[in-house]
C-alpha cells in the first residue's frame, strides 16, 4: 500500500499545502496507471478474412443465399471502426485520426491491463493491424 503523510501543521501552510496536494495527485496518476496500458492500432480498407468480410447479398436467405465467394467485399476502414467502437474501451473515448496517405485510421486508446488477453484478438478479428500496446507511467482524469 502507498501512503502519504503529511502534518497538520504542513497543511495550515498555503504553499505546503499546495505542495502536498500536488504530489498526491501525482502519486494517484501513478498508481492509477498501474491498471492501464496504452493501445494503438490501424484500421484499413483491405481484403481480410472470412470474419473481416461483409456479404453483398441479402443474409436474410432467398435466392443467392448461401452467398458464394465472389459475393463478399471488403469492410471498409469506417465499418471497421464503427464495429470496435462498440466495445472498445476507452476513459472517453478512443482517439481516432485518418492515415497519411491511405483510406483508413490510427486507434489510440487506454484500455484496462487485465482486459489484453480479451481485447488484442478481438481487435485483430476485427481487422487491427499493426497493434502496439505500451505501458502508461501516468493517468490525470
């Protein structure tokens, strides 16, 4: 456990107070940071897989139904975000911009530590690329 102690006669005193209410928050930033880690990753417009597909004909059955091969396309970049964004977690939200040069987005998020081993292949599945996962020395909310 981590402690912080100060006297009440420190505390009567403007900038000792300050001081001591500046190095708790400080404290708390670190050990809030402990649970977190930090996420990035890409989303772009690109073949995938068979999960990272989306059928160009009704699912709903009917005639073409089974779809065969030649009818999936691509999710585009977009799709896939809006698909994450449903369960990625984040302290607001993610931060997301577009890629230089290509149709597609970088990820950013922070993320609880215990929740990678869940997270990282569903982001993957959900077509995540280049995925970087960094510890966080502090959290200020």
């Amino acid at each position: 456990s981590t402690y912080l102690v100060a006297s009440k006669f420190a505390l009567q005193n403007e900038v000792k107070a300050r001081t001591v209410q500046n190095l708790k928050l400080l404290l708390e930033s670190a050990l809030s940071a402990r649970k977190s880690a930090w996420i990035e990753f890409n989303l772009l417009t690109d073949p995938g897989s068979a999960d990272d597909m989306t059928a160009a004909t009704s699912s709903t059955g009917g005639a073409g139904y089974p779809p065969s091969p030649s009818t999936f396309r691509p999710l585009t970049a977009a799709q896939k975000l809006t698909r994450l964004s449903t369960w990625l977690p984040a302290i607001q939200a993610p931060t997301v911009s577009n890629l230089f040069g290509k149709e597609g987005y970088a990820v950013k998020s922070i993320v609880p530590r215990d929740e990678l081993s869940t997270l990282l292949p569903k982001i993957k599945l959900g077509g995540g690329r280049d995925i970087i996962v960094s510890n966080v020395n502090q959290v200020l909310l």
